[in-house]
C-alpha cells in the first residue's frame, strides 16, 4: 500500500500537480509585485538618452510582467508548455507560414522606396530586441499560457469549444490594448490595433494548439513586435502606411488567415486536446 502511494504521489509531480505551494506562489508573486509598482513609481533609471531610458524602463517592466505570468503558469501547472520535449517537426512546419506575419510587420515598401538607413547605436538595438523579446514572453504566458489554457480546462471536448476559447482569449487579449488610449496614442491607431491584436491572439492560439509549445507563439510575437517597431523607434517622422504597404499586408494577411483557419479546422482534434490531457 505504501509503495502504491509513493507511486501515485511522484505520478502526480511528474503530471505538474502541486509544484509549487500557495505560501510559495504568494510571497514570489509579492515579490515581483512590489518591483514592478516600484518601478511605476520611482525612476530609478538615470540616462541622458530618452530612447535608452524607454528601452532600459520598458524591458525592465516586462521583465517582472513576465516572471508574474511565469510564475502563475506553474502555479496552475501549465508550465510544461515550456519545455522543449515533444516538438513534432512537421508541426514546427504547418506553423511556418505564420512566420510571413511577423516578418510582413517589417514596413519594406516605404523603408525600401525611401532608401531609409538604420542609424541607431548596435547596443540600443539590441536592447530593443530584447525588450521585444520579453514583451513575447509576458504577454504570450500571460494570454495563451493562463488564460487560454484556463479556458480550455473548461471548454476542449469539441472542435467547437476549441474555436470559442480561441476568440473569447484573443479577444481579451485585443481589448486590454485599449489602455493605449490613457497613454496617449490616438483613436485610429487604437482600434486598429484591438484588431491585428485579437488576429495575432488567434493565431498563436492555433500556433500554440499545433506545436504543443508556447515557445513558438512567444517567437512568433517578439518577431512581429521587432519587425514593426524597430524602424518608427529609431527613425524619427518615419510614415509606416503608403499604399504599397497597405496593399501587401492586407495581401500578406489574407492569405496567412485563410491558411490558419484551414489548418485549424483540418489538424487533428485529438492532437490539439493533448495540450490539456497533458
């Protein structure tokens, strides 16, 4: 009898169960709690460049956003989405077109018919892309790693209840972005983010579904986030939309949207229903 209980007590810590305690889950959620209100209220970053203490501030602040979201998805045990074990290669290869999003967010209509250069300092670059990196993370644990995999505990016996987690998610996702509106940014760019955001929700959801791994919507988001920003970050009076632009993404997008809706729908349901009988 003993040995049975040995055995179904490592089962359930090999399952994720009960990892980490409620004790130990409150006092490191204080913990990266505390630093980020900190942050919001004191400067405690000093810097003559106001685009070195942006980058410095916002990495920082997504730093301990994400090390909060890391933190619940072991409390709630999903974080074995992290771990690398279990890729399927051809998976890996059905989610390859979404990559066309996220390298599409690069503006190469007015960038190449401009003739702009990137004159910005390697180190502020590089500081960028790691903020992009972990604007991924956190936001990526945070909406596919809790709250869609919340919502798929509940709602994952039918396709039908997948497709439904999928839009109520990145729906939550889409509408948090309208904090951008206390922040200053304008109306139009609000609403058309709320948009794109609640599509890129979608297809890291799918993303996520498929390869069984949240690593790759967090690359595929960081990637899009890069892409996007790092010319309007460095190059000042920089006009993202012409007309090329518009035409190719809404091309670009098309295409990819039609592609993921079909991949959703033909990939095989057992398959997708694992990442919660994990």
């Amino acid at each position: 009898m003993k040995a049975k209980k040995r055995l179904r007590k490592r089962a359930k810590m090999c399952n994720g169960k009960k990892k980490i305690g409620k004790k130990t889950f409150l006092s490191l959620f204080s913990v990266f709690a505390v630093l980020l209100l900190a942050l919001e209220l004191f400067n405690f970053i000093y810097s003559i460049d106001n685009i070195e203490y942006e980058l410095v501030y916002g990495t920082l602040s997504r730093v301990f956003g994400a090390a909060i979201c890391l933190l619940l998805m072991k409390y709630c045990s999903f974080d074995y989405l992290l771990s690398n074990k279990g890729i399927d290669a051809r998976a890996l290869l059905l989610v390859l077109p979404c990559l066309l999003i996220s390298i599409n967010n690069f503006p190469f209509v007015p960038v190449l018919s401009n003739g702009v250069a990137l004159e910005a300092r390697w180190y502020l670059v590089l500081l960028y892309a790691l903020q992009c990196l972990f604007v991924g993370i956190f936001e990526e644990t945070a909406f596919r790693g809790c709250v869609f995999m919340l919502m798929l505990e509940k709602r994952s016996k039918t396709r039908k209840d997948i497709f439904f987690s999928i839009v109520f998610s990145s729906l939550i996702f889409g509408a948090i972005h309208i904090v951008n509106l206390f922040v200053g940014a304008g109306i139009v760019p609000v609403v058309l983010q709320l948009g794109y955001s609640f599509l890129i929700g979608a297809m890291c959801s799918v993303a996520l579904l498929v390869t069984q791994s949240l690593w790759v919507p967090v690359i595929l988001h960081a990637l899009f986030n890069f892409a996007g920003g790092v010319i309007p970050t460095f190059v000042d009076n920089f006009k993202i939309w012409t007309v090329g632009e518009i035409v190719l993404t809404v091309v670009v997008s098309l295409i990819v949207a039609i592609y993921v809706v079909l991949l959703f729908f033909k990939f095989d349901l057992e398959k997708m229903q694992r990442i919660i009988k994990k």
